[in-house]
C-alpha cells in the first residue's frame, strides 16, 4: 500500500495508484483537532504544524499544508494586519499599504527568511519535513499575483486601477510575481513537494483583464515554480467559469476548482489530461450535509471529472463540520482507484 507522498506524487505523473488522492484544504478545522485558538495556528510554526500532521493521520489526508490566511506576504512588507482571538488574520483595506500608488517605487521585497510571518510559515514547512516528509506530501502556499496585488493595494481600488492605469497593474504584479517566486523558493527549499497558489481577485475581473493582465503573471509564476523541482496547485476563490480555459493553459499539475464552477465545464474546457480537485459546497454538501450525501456529491463531482481527479471540497473544510462528514470523504477516496 502506498503511503501519502507516494500517491500524490504518482498521481501527479500519470501512474497508477493504489486509491485516489485525498487533498482537501483544512485550516481552522486542524486548530480546532487540536483544540488551539486559530490566532496560535496562524502565529506559531510548531502549532501550525502539529495541528496539519495530526488532522493529516487522523482523516488520512495525503498532504500536510502551512496555508493559513492571505496576510502573511502583505504583512512582511509593511501592510497593517489584524489578529482575532479565534479567526484568520486580515488585511486592514481601508488603510492600504499602497494607498499611494507612488509608494510602490520605494517598496522592497522582504526576506521569506527574514524573521516575518513568511519565515515563520517556512519553519512549519520544516517540521512537517523533519516528522513526516516521507510519509504524506508537503505542501507550500503563496498568493498568486492578482491576490497580493489587491492585499496590498485593497481590492477595489485594485479593480479601477485595471481601466486608470493599466501600467502601474503591471508593475505591481510584477512586484507581487517576484515576490511569489522568491517565497516559493525558501519553501521548496524547506522540503515542499507541491506549492499551492491562491488567486482569489482573479475571480472578479472576467475573461479579459485575466488574459491580459492576470495570465501572464500567472504563467510565469507557475513556471518558475516549476523549474524549481515543484508542482503546482492552483486555487481560485468564485466563479472562474468564464476564465477555466485560461487556467487550462497555465499548465499547472492540479487545478482547485471552487464550487461556484461546474466540474463537467471545467473538463470540456481543459482537457482529458488536467487533473482536477474538488468540488463540493463546503457548507451545503459537506458541513450542512450527511456522510451518504457527502459521498454522492463527491461521487458527482468524480464522474463529471473522470479518472483525472483528486478528493477534496471546493474550499477549506468549514471548522464546524460533523467529523462523520469529513471520513465520508476519506472512505470515498479508500474504495477508488
């Protein structure tokens, strides 16, 4: 029997596996595994770390993950953070780093390893290695370049910029991209297998601004992964109906479907080929639900997607999900092959 490093890693390259991969993103339903406060998870490597490896062998996921919230790239540069007592960190928008669109001159690209909230994520990608690299595969997270841009700019300031000037856009994503880059570097040295890239803002533009703003961006950031001795897992937050077949393109090794985005549509866009991951309703089909229906929906989302598919919701697992639900999707991924 293979372990869960093995299976992803075959799976990743066409081989046969003895059952389908098991992925799915759980954040604040490992801190609550461990009965920690999420504000612990997000700030403290070794709880980061314990809570992923213990979820990870309870539910007998394939993969281990430091994705925790969307502020730490933001935060390392400067932009201002709140922390909850028992939710994720955020960006506080209304006082944006970039405010000033001049101010992204002056900006510089802080070290991943630099003493922040980026190295901190390191050093659990770290401890997952050192307790069990080879036993489930480790994953790494960085926001894509059109996420970052609207954390650092705020979101809808971000979304007039695309029509008022379109050449600071680029500029910042160029920033961001480097930025991507040189954090996945610092986590692909610490041991991840695969680097999970979060875009939500790509949801929001449309078809347009993606291919000409986004995808470039995007592109380059997946391949240079990639030349680094990674995968690639691409997630995109809402609807990306209208922008599936460019994410086709991009050629990463698993795209990350919300559920907002029919499997079945997804297919016919990209091919027999793209491995695919999802993608039922987080709360209506997994927490809101029973263990029979969370099959069927799973079951659903694996015929629409064919023998290319890997186990998972079409977000992170809400915290509060009945624990009967979440096995349900791990003896799903046991009885196929």
């Amino acid at each position: 029997m293979m372990n869960g490093r093995e299976r992803v890693l075959a799976f990743l390259k066409g081989e046969s596996v003895d059952r389908l991969p098991l992925m799915p993103v759980v954040m604040m339903f490992c801190a609550d595994q461990i009965g920690v406060k999420y504000s612990e998870y997000v700030k403290h490597a070794r709880v980061l770390a314990e809570a992923q490896i213990r979820t990870a062998e309870r539910f007998e996921f394939d993969i281990v993950c430091n994705m925790s919230d969307p502020a730490r790239e933001a935060s390392d540069c400067g932009a201002k953070i709140e922390f909850y007592d028992d939710q994720p960190a955020a960006i506080i928008e209304s006082d944006a780093l970039l405010a000033d669109k001049e101010s992204l001159v002056g900006l510089q690209i802080p070290d991943p390893l630099g003493g922040g909230r980026m190295h901190e994520a390191v050093k659990a990608l770290k401890l997952m290695k050192e307790r069990v690299g080879d036993e489930k595969a480790i994953m790494g997270w960085v926001e894509g370049p059109c996420a970052e841009a609207a954390d650092l700019r705020g979101i809808n300031t971000l979304m007039l910029d695309f029509y008022d000037d379109p050449a600071f856009v680029r500029g910042l994503f160029d920033f961001t991209l480097q930025m991507a880059l040189r954090y996945a570097r610092a986590q692909v040295d610490a041991g991840a297998d695969i680097v999970g890239i979060g875009d939500a803002a790509a949801s929001l533009i449309g078809p347009k601004f993606y291919d000409e703003f986004v995808w470039p961006f995007e592109k380059k950031l997946v391949d240079g992964i990639q030349a680094m001795g990674a995968a690639v897992r691409l997630h995109i937050c809402g609807n990306t109906s209208s922008i599936v077949q460019g994410m086709g393109r991009l050629g990463c090794e698993i795209v990350d479907l919300d559920y907002f985005t029919p499997v079945d549509a997804a297919r016919e866009a990209m091919g027999p080929n793209q491995i695919l991951l999802g993608n039922i309703d987080p709360v209506r089909a997994l927490r809101n639900a029973n263990a029979e229906s969370v099959t069927a929906s799973i079951a659903e989302c694996h015929r629409q997607a064919g023998d290319r598919y890997i186990v998972g919701a079409g977000c992170e697992v809400p915290r509060d999900t009945p624990l009967e639900n979440v096995r349900a999707m791990t003896e799903y991924a046991n009885s196929r092959y």
